[in-house]
C-alpha cells in the first residue's frame, strides 16, 4: 500500500505536468490550424458554409478550454475530471476536422485519406500515452480506430465514385493511427509498471534506513546508505562518548530465559 501511494503520487505529478504540456501544446497546432482555415476560408466561416464553420468552431473551443485550464488551474492543482474531458476533446477534434471534410467536400475531392486530417488520429492517439493511464490510451486508441473505420465507410459510401485512395492507404493509415495507439498504451503501461518498481526500491531503502537507524542514529544510517561502497578507514573528527550501565542488570539478567 505504501509503495502503492508512492507509485500514485508520483504518476499524478507527472501526468498532471504532461497534460498542462499537451494544453499548451494544443493551443499552439489549433491556433495555427485556426489561422489557416481563416487565411483561406474566412469567406466560407462568414458565409455559414458549415464545414469550415464546423471546424473553426472545433479549433476555438480547444484553444478556449486549454486555455481555460493553465489560466485557472495551477502546477500542483489535482487532474479530477480534466484528464476525461480532454481525452474526449482530442477525439472530438479528430471527428470534427474529418468528418466535415467528408460530408461536404471540395471540388477536387478524392477521398479522406488523400487530405492531411486523417493524421490527426495519430496525434490525438500520441497524446493519449503522455496522460500515462492504460484506460485513457486504450479508450482514445479504441474510439480513434473506431471513428477511422467509420470515416472510410461513411467516404465510400456517399462519394464512392471520386474516391481515388484504394487499400494501400487504408493500411498506412491503420498502421499509424492504430500503431500510435498502440504505443500510447504501452507507454503508459510501462511508464506505471517502472513507478511501481521505483516506489517497492523506496520503501526497501526506507525499511534499511529505519532498521539501521535502531543501531546508529537516523544521519549516520541516512549517510551509510547514501554510499554506494563502504570504504574502510574511517575518519576523525570530535565526538562526545556516553558510557551507562544499569544497576544490578547482571545479576537480573543471570535470572531470565536466553
């Protein structure tokens, strides 16, 4: 239980700063995918063509809600609910960066896997590890792939006839977005399995300190176990000795079991 909460504190320090990375992380690639749609599709956003409104509004919320978190929260400030809402933020900006484009395509259109969004899977899918919890990973890798397959279908389906990718690029991207994934859990799978054996190290050099210390006092077991090797030789230096014996303990002692 000990090393448990060891393990615990330790990977909600580090997941805590990591999540604080990806919101200010997040702002960044959203802001500048926000000022691209708006370079080259502000007419559309103005005009309520509703993909690019789709998008842009998608973009705005995730830089508005990164940014509410590192300007409301601080460094030391627990994850609660955080790590959930932002697990399904960054698969909710994956379904809204692609699905908009599918449904209501450009003139040159020739299917999903032929634009850069269906990327975004892998990023989404990335960042999932950095939140170093199995069940995040495992959910956004599974709700990632799902929605990928989902897109491809939903692709052919409605523009069957100008689709031009073919299975070639179904596998690369299923390679990618679901390698990432698999990454991402195996990271966090690692990352508490290394914790864990950090923590058990701990509390063994602590059980050898409190041990030590019932002989030596508590710095000199502290600076015992802080050596790697023991050398011999000693050193000098001034100390104060107590020499006490207890009245009649020999002969009281003669009179006791071993």
């Amino acid at each position: 239980e000990r090393a448990m909460a060891i393990v615990n504190d330790a990977l909600q320090t580090t997941a805590l700063q990591n999540e604080r990375g990806l919101a200010k992380a997040r702002i960044v690639v959203c802001g500048m995918f926000l000022l691209r749609q708006l370079g080259l599709y502000s007419g559309e956003i103005f005009a309520g063509k509703a993909k690019d409104c789709i998008i842009a509004a998608a973009l705005v919320v995730a830089i508005a809600a990164s940014a509410f978190y590192l300007l409301k929260t601080s460094p030391s400030s627990p994850l609660g609910r955080f790590q959930v809402f932002f697990a399904a933020l960054d698969v909710g900006l994956f379904v809204c960066s692609t699905f908009p484009v599918v449904l209501w395509p450009e003139r040159d259109y020739e299917g999903i896997l032929l634009t850069p969004f269906a990327g975004v899977g892998t990023l989404v899918n990335v960042s999932a590890g950095m939140r170093l919890h199995r069940g995040y990973a495992l959910s956004t890798a599974t709700a990632t792939m799902f929605f990928f397959a989902l897109l491809c279908v939903v692709d052919v389906a409605v523009w069957g006839e100008r689709v031009h990718w073919d299975a070639g690029e179904v596998v690369f991207y299923a390679i990618e977005i679901g390698g990432a994934g698999v990454v991402a859990v195996l990271v966090a799978s690692r990352t508490l399995d290394l914790a864990a054996r950090s923590a058990e190290r701990a509390i063994e050099a602590e059980r050898a300190r409190e041990r030590l210390g019932a002989y030596v006092g508590r710095e000199v077991a502290e600076e015992a176990l802080a050596d790697d090797e023991i050398v011999m030789g000693g050193s000098r230096q001034h100390v104060a000795v107590l020499f006490s014996d207890l009245r009649g303990f020999t002969t009281y002692s003669e009179k006791l079991a071993p």
